[in-house]
C-alpha cells in the first residue's frame, strides 16, 4: 500500500497540474470560457502598462500573456503525467510564475479578491515541493547492544507498547 506521503504528492500533483492546464488554456485560447479569456487579455494589458520596461524589451501584451500561458500548461502537462525529478522541476517554474503574477497583481494595485487564487496556488505548490523534498521515512533498524558477550536488544525497543501493561 501507498504511503501517506506519497498519496498526498500525487493528489497535489494532479489536482494542481489540471488547474494550471485548465488556467494556461484559458490565457491561450477563448475555446473554455470567451469571458476569462478576454478578462485576461484586459489584465495582461494592465501589467505591460504598468512596467514600462517590458514595452522596451519587446513584450507586448500578446506575448506575455501567451509565454505564461504556454508555460502553464506545459507545467500543468509535466505535474499531472509525468513521474519523477521533471514534477519538481515544473512545480518550482510553477511557483515562480505565481510570485510573478502576484508581483504584477500588486503593481496595478487589484483587490485581493483578484489575486486569491494565485495565494492558494502558490500556497499549495510551496506545501507539494516541501513534502516531495523531503526524505522518505525509513523503518528503525533493530540494534543489539553486547552485555557480556550476550546480545541483547536496546531497552527502549523492549519496552511495552504506550497504554499497553506487561504482564510477566
């Protein structure tokens, strides 16, 4: 059976690779929701507005918006199905998207209801990379301890069980 740990990345995984699809898809394409998609052409206008620097460096709006995107669902494609080092990968790309995003949030100065989304997101991301790195719990090793040259187990592997009596 799947450890608690394990279950727990692969259920982040997948639910966090199938909104940053569904999210990248709505940036590339009105196909989902024409709303979203023109909401978010609105926004990503707003943000190349408010950093000029980008205008000068060739960004235009379009582009922005469509990198991002295209980002999102390749992330989203490499969370959900692939296995391995590349989740992590796309998970920490992830997460720099959402700081990103939450920077140019704060630049235009949009209401928190706005930018919610991208707090849980970055929060959830954050929570899946740190139990994914984390090293996998190994079962304790039984160690002997030589009392005159007879091998006995340590004293707190021979202890009863906690709310358990030891009857002799």
């Amino acid at each position: 059976m799947a450890s608690p740990r394990t279950i727990t990345i692969v259920a982040l995984s997948v639910a966090l690779g199938l909104f940053f699809v569904f999210m990248g898809t709505i940036k590339l394409t009105p196909r989902l929701s024409r709303d979203a998609y023109n909401e978010m052409k609105r926004a990503y206008k707003s943000y190349v507005r408010a950093l000029p620097m980008l205008k000068k460096m060739g960004v235009s709006s379009i582009l922005l918006r469509k990198s991002i995107g295209a980002l999102e669902v390749a992330c989203g494609i490499v969370m959900t199905l692939v296995p391995g080092r590349p989740k992590d990968v796309a998970n920490f790309l992830l997460l720099l998207l959402v700081l990103a995003v939450l920077f140019f949030h704060q630049l235009v100065g949009d209401p928190l209801k706005r930018y919610a989304h991208a707090l849980v997101f970055g929060i959830l991301l954050t929570c899946r990379l740190l139990i994914a790195r984390q090293p996998e719990e190994q079962p304790p090793e039984k160690r002997i301890m030589s009392v005159n040259g007879d091998e006995q187990p340590l004293i707190h592997e021979t202890a009863p069980e906690k709310g358990k009596v030891k009857v002799s």
